[in-house]
C-alpha cells in the first residue's frame, strides 16, 4: 500500500507514532547525557541540552538531581541553549497538536 492510498487516519497515527519515538529518544538521550554540575560546558552541548530542557525539566518533577540547565557554562552555551530550547519547545507543541488532530480524526472517523 502506498502513501498515496493511506486515509487521513492512518496517515495522522504514523506521523503521531513517529513524533512519540522522537520524543522517547529525547527522554532516553536525557538520562544518558545528564548535565554534570561541576562540568563547564560550550556552545556545543548547549544547543543539545536547550533541546532535551523539557524533557530535563518534566524529569526533574520526580528526581532534584537532573537539571535542566549547566550552572556552569559559556556565553555561547547560552546562546544555543535558548535556540534548541525553542526548537525542542516547538516539538512538544507539535506532539500536542497532532494529538488534539488525532483525537478529532478518530471521532469524525467511527
């Protein structure tokens, strides 16, 4: 079957299905790169833990130690940081999206 012939069900599931893998690899991406509070990070790792913030910041409900932010870092570090909070932000709000798409598809669709 062909994407051309998928409904607008199947086609809304498999972007909702993909965008919730996405995010599972942001959590486990997370917990594996944690931020280290005696580490002073750049530019680099900024852009990756601004990504992964909500993820740090839904965590850090549950556990004091994951923080969402380096205590220690560059100017530069703060400058990507906020560019891939933005990026990582827009993520979730797409996940939301797509989740309140899907919810009316399926009850257009009984």
């Amino acid at each position: 079957m062909s994407e051309q012939e998928l409904t607008p069900k199947a086609k809304a599931l498999s972007n909702y299905i993909g965008m919730i893998v996405g995010l599972a690899t942001v959590f486990v991406l997370a917990i594996i790169f944690d931020i280290d509070s005696s580490k002073e990070y750049g530019w680099f790792l900024g852009f990756f833990h601004g990504g992964w913030a909500p993820a740090n910041w839904i965590m850090s409900w549950f556990n004091d130690s994951i923080l969402v932010k380096a205590p220690i870092h560059t100017n530069a570090y703060n400058v990507f940081w906020w560019i891939g909070l933005v990026i990582g932000a827009w993520q979730w709000i797409k996940l939301l999206l797509a989740t309140i798409g899907l919810i009316g598809i399926c009850k257009n669709n009984k």
